[in-house]
C-alpha cells in the first residue's frame, strides 16, 4: 500500500491509500479516504475517492518525538570527504520542525552558504519498541518512504557537530507517501538517484548501505525508545552537492516515489519572523 497524508482546497489534513495507473487497478490516479492516523490504530475506508490531480500531498508523517539519521552510511559517500567508514553507525537527530513535504520549498538560511542535498531512504517506524534484535527489526516497520537529508555544510564544519547544520526549517523533506508493502530484502536493493534541474547527481543502490537497515534498527533502539511515527534516515550516498535559489531538487526511489522540491532563499525579516513567533 502507499499512504498518503493530504488535503484539499486547504482543509484539514487527512489520510489515504493511493493507486496508481501502473498498478492496472479500477481507480487509477486517486486516494481512497481513510479515517484516522494508521500509525495511531485501526482505520476504515469511508467510501470517498478523491483525484490524485485535486489533492495537495503533504508529508506523509509528522514524527511525533523524532528523526534519527545515519552519516557516512555509504563507503563511496565517506570517501568523497576525506573520511572513513565509522567503525560503528554515526547517529545524529533532526528536529520534526525540519520536515516539509513534496513541492514544499527548501529554504536556504541567511547563515549558510552552503546548503547541500543528500538523498536518502527513510523507514518509518511503527510501534513502540526499545532494543529490538537485528532478526526481529522487520517486525517494528510501518513503511518507507524517500527523505532529502539537506545540511548546511559549512556550518556543519564549523561547528564540529552537526545539530544546526542539519536541524534548519524545512531541512527535512519527506514524502511523496509511506509504502507498506516492501519487504526487508526489497528495501535493501533499491535505486537510488537525486536529480538537480533534471541533472543526475547521485546515482547508487541501497544495497550499499555499510549497516543495513535491521542493524540501524537494533543500533538506535538500544539507546534510544522509537515511537510509532518516528523516522530513520539510512544514510546518503556519493554525489552530494551545492543547491542554490530556483533550483529543483529530486529524489526517486525505485518501488518507493519521487520527493521534489523547489529551492529559495530566506528573505524573511527577522523581526517579522519574531512577531510571529510570539503571535503564534
């Protein structure tokens, strides 16, 4: 199943089970409604179908607690900054204020002049669970969808670790929606390619992942309680890359989607930004 998270003409937020022209269904191109969260319990069609066309797609989930992230997850990856493979997976978090959906833009902050792409995996996970066992990982899986790690690499340099770098608004790009139907073999030999302006810049397979996926799982989950809801980022390979205002930036993942979003400059004032922050 791919689910989608949406909204129409500006409504609330709501859920669905998308189908798509390739899969020779009777409603191609559409979103059957859901009530509910499917990640918060039980759900049950309503009997509306709405045109895919009609329907703005959000992220497909907002973590509740968080994003966790995986660096230098690919060899080639490590290499192309003078790094090695760590010895064991290098974890670091996103703030769920960083998640955007598709076609969100990309908002490249005034106090960077570097911001990057990194196309990645993301697994979606869906019950609550803590120090969960490589051969049980697939058990604690909702879904995956495709993620855009973006960071702020200069910042990401100059400050030694990487919370700023990587924690900006709209830094976290996910969607188009969560597929359910993938298995643990699937999703560890999947393409992999971002485009900028419709220019490949990353092209790779997550079969060369260093830590597999159940390994990030039982890894993370040792430490850390996930919740239903959070997301696991597996890791960007080689190809990385400067983006910089009116680009578009793309990452298709073969049996997953394609995440795409516009890139712009903040032009916010700051004071105005601090008015609506205490407005808020």
């Amino acid at each position: 199943m791919r689910i989608a998270r949406f909204t129409v003409a500006g409504a609330d937020p709501r859920f669905g089970l998308v189908e798509l022209e390739a899969d020779e269904g009777q409603f191609p191109d559409s979103i059957a409604v859901i009530d509910g969260d499917p990640l918060a319990g039980p759900v049950n069609y309503t009997g509306e179908r709405i045109d895919l066309t009609d329907a703005r797609l959000l992220a497909p989930v907002i973590p509740r607690s968080k994003v966790l992230a995986v660096g230098k997850n690919y060899a080639a990856h490590a290499t192309e900054f003078g790094g090695e493979v760590p010895s064991e997976p290098l974890i670091f978090m996103k703030p769920n204020t960083a998640v955007i959906g598709p076609d969100d833009p990309i908002i490249r902050p005034k106090l960077s002049q570097n911001v990057h792409y990194e196309g990645e995996l993301a697994v979606v996970i869906g019950r609550f669970c803590r120090k969960v066992p490589v051969e049980r990982a697939a058990e604690v899986i909702f879904g995956y969808t495709v993620a855009n790690d973006v960071t702020a690499r200069d910042l990401q340099h100059s400050d030694g670790q990487w919370t700023r770098a990587k924690g900006f608004d709209t830094f976290c790009p996910l969607g188009p929606w969560i597929v359910t139907h993938l298995g643990l073999d699937e999703a560890a030999d999947l393409s992999l390619v971002t485009s900028v302006d419709g220019e490949v810049k990353q092209d790779a397979n997550t079969r060369q992942m260093v830590y597999s996926i159940p390994e990030l799982i039982a890894y993370v989950s040792a430490f850390t309680t996930l919740l239903p809801g959070d997301v696991l980022l597996t890791g960007t390979p080689a190809g990385v890359g400067p983006l910089v205002a009116g680009q578009r930036v793309s990452v298709e993942i073969d049996g997953v989607g394609t995440l795409t979003n516009p890139v712009l400059d903040d032009v916010e004032d700051d004071q105005e930004s601090a008015d609506g922050a205490a407005a808020r």
